[in-house]
C-alpha cells in the first residue's frame, strides 16, 4: 500500500469489488446514482471539467506512464476514497480488454433543459432514440470537436451513464453540456429558444449545404433503423440529406452528425472570415 491509498485491496470477494461490478448494471448504476470512469484519457478530462470522483482505485503493475500520479493527486484533493487495488482485482472490476490501471466512481450526468446556457446562434445535437451507447459516444466526441453547446438525448435507448459511452467518446462526456429529455419537452425548448430544427433524413431532396446554419440551429438525429419520429420530421423548420454515392443506402448515425456539424462549422468560420 502506498502513501496515496486507504486500503489495499487484494481480495476478489473484497464487497467494495462486487459493489464496482454491479455497476455495469443500470439499474445498480440509478440505485447510487454514480457512472465508471475508466482510463487515463478519460478520467483527466472528467478532472479538468470539475467531474470529481467520490473513489478512485488504481493498480500501478498496469500504470503505462503517463503521470498517473498528478490524477491520484488530484482525486485525493477533491475527496475521493483512494484504493489500491492488486492485478487480479482491478482486472476483475475494469470492463476493458486491456485496462490501464485507473477506475473511478463519479456522479451521473443529470442536466435538465433549464440548465443549459445557451449564447448566440448556439449548435446543438438532438439525438432521438439512440440505442448504440458506441454510437452516442462518438457522436458526443464529435460534438466536442465541433465547439456544440449542447448535446439533448431524446427518449433514450440507452443510459448516457453507461460505461461505453464515456468509453467511446474518450471522456468527452463530461465536456458538453448534455441533457435527457423527451422529445415534446424538447422541441418547445428548442421552439421557445428560436432554434432552427434540421431534420436528417434521406426522405428530402435538400442537401446539408443547401442551407444556413449560421443561426442557432440543432441538428435531430434519429436511429439508423427507423429514423425520426413523426413528430420531429413535421416539426422541424427544414429537412436534409446526405447524399449517398454508392449502394449503401444510409450512413452510421454518428457519422452523419459528424458530417452535419462541421458543414455549420464552415459556414460559421467563413462568415467570420468574411465578416
């Protein structure tokens, strides 16, 4: 044990260990209301967003390095239970094939729409039914790339706070505002908020470029399957594709919001440029 941890723990019927496992199950996840932080990558980025663990276990025999000190340092002074944990141990509670050492527990992502603090012409993803969390996390990467102001997941398929999502969007969860909601509630926000509502989908003959994003605009994104509600593809101020070149005859979800948002980040960035 060394100068950081409180216990050691070496046992693999250790209850805290059991208590970690539980953890991929949402409903264990709702009941204390806390998410898994696992990684390097991520867990700097929930440091550097105010994301404070309330514990924090760690294994140096798979440290690779990269000063994983500073965030134990940094867990510890923002109160996290410190734990050691032995090989086999943190083997058993990582989900990773090929886990680096670190795994938090922080509290969940819970914002609601009246949270958010939107500027001029803000850029927002409004995600409908997503049911891949692989999916939902590349697609909050992207958002993240893209300077997005906020990502609003609408009647979920799947929990923002499941392992895989802060997996896939390398932590970038806990750097875009996001929100769950339904969609009802979201399109009288966005509404109320003058946002203009582009719908992707394949069903229109008018193209992503055809049209200005230089507003505040939120693209709505549905399921690969099934596409948008009714609700959402009547609503929406204007309709769009992607047009499709080869035989294929949609795009993966995530790549197509990728598509959709640095379409506005060009247009936004000549605007400035000619401005």
């Amino acid at each position: 044990m060394d100068k950081y941890s409180n216990q050691l723990i070496t046992s693999l019927q250790n209850p805290r260990v059991k208590d970690v496992v539980k953890l991929r199950k949402r409903s264990d996840r709702d009941e204390a209301g806390l998410l898994l932080i696992e990684g390097y990558r991520e867990l700097k980025r929930a440091l550097d967003n105010r994301w404070n663990p309330v514990a924090l276990f760690y294994c140096r025999e798979l440290f690779q390095g990269t000063n994983e000190d500073d965030l134990i340092e940094r867990c510890c002074a923002g109160g996290a239970e410190i734990l050691e944990c032995t090989d086999p141990v943190f083997r058993k509670m990582a989900y990773r094939d090929r886990p680096d050492g670190l795994l938090a527990l922080a509290p969940q992502v819970k914002r609601s729409l009246g949270d958010l603090q939107m500027g001029p012409s803000p850029l927002l993803i409004v995600a409908e039914s997503i049911e891949k969390p692989g999916n939902l996390g590349t697609m909050l990467r992207s958002a993240d790339a893209a300077g997005v102001d906020a990502v609003v997941v609408c009647d979920p398929c799947t929990d923002v706070n499941n392992p895989n999502v802060v997996r896939a969007s390398t932590g970038t969860l806990f750097t875009v505002p996001l929100v769950e909601t339904t969609s009802e509630e979201a399109l009288a926000w966005l509404k109320k908020n003058g946002i203009q509502i582009v719908a992707a989908t394949p069903h229109t003959t008018v193209e992503y470029t055809d049209i200005d994003l230089t507003r505040g605009t939120a693209f709505v994104m549905g399921t690969e399957q099934y596409g948008l509600s009714e609700l959402w593809m009547k609503q929406a101020d204007q309709q769009v594709r992607i047009p499709m070149l080869g035989q294929a005859d949609s795009l993966n979800v995530a790549a197509a919001t990728t598509i959709l948002l640095y379409e506005a980040v060009r247009q936004r960035r000549k605007t400035k440029t000619e401005a």
